[in-house]
C-alpha cells in the first residue's frame, strides 16, 4: 500500500506538468516585467541627462 502511493502515478504526472508550467509562465513574466521596467529607466534617465 505504501510502495504504491510513492509511485508517479499517471495523475501525479500531470499535477507536476501543470505546476511546472505555472512556474515557467511566473518566470517568464517577471522576466519581461524586469527587462521593461530596466528599458523605461534607462530612456528616462536618457531622457533626462539629454
């Protein structure tokens, strides 16, 4: 009974595909929240010193 609940089950499988996913998008978004708000710092400053 225990040896089997340890296994990866078909569903196991994909709650872990659907958290990884999850986590991708999280990544990619912050990434891409990061790299804009870096570009309209570096033109405001631009902007600014110009």
């Amino acid at each position: 009974m225990l040896r089997d609940s340890f296994e990866l089950t078909p569903e196991c499988w994909a709650n872990l595909v659907v958290v990884v996913e999850i986590v991708v998008v999280v990544v990619v978004v912050v990434v891409v929240v990061v790299v804009v708000v870096v570009v309209v710092v570096v033109v405001v400053v631009v902007v600014v010193v110009v």
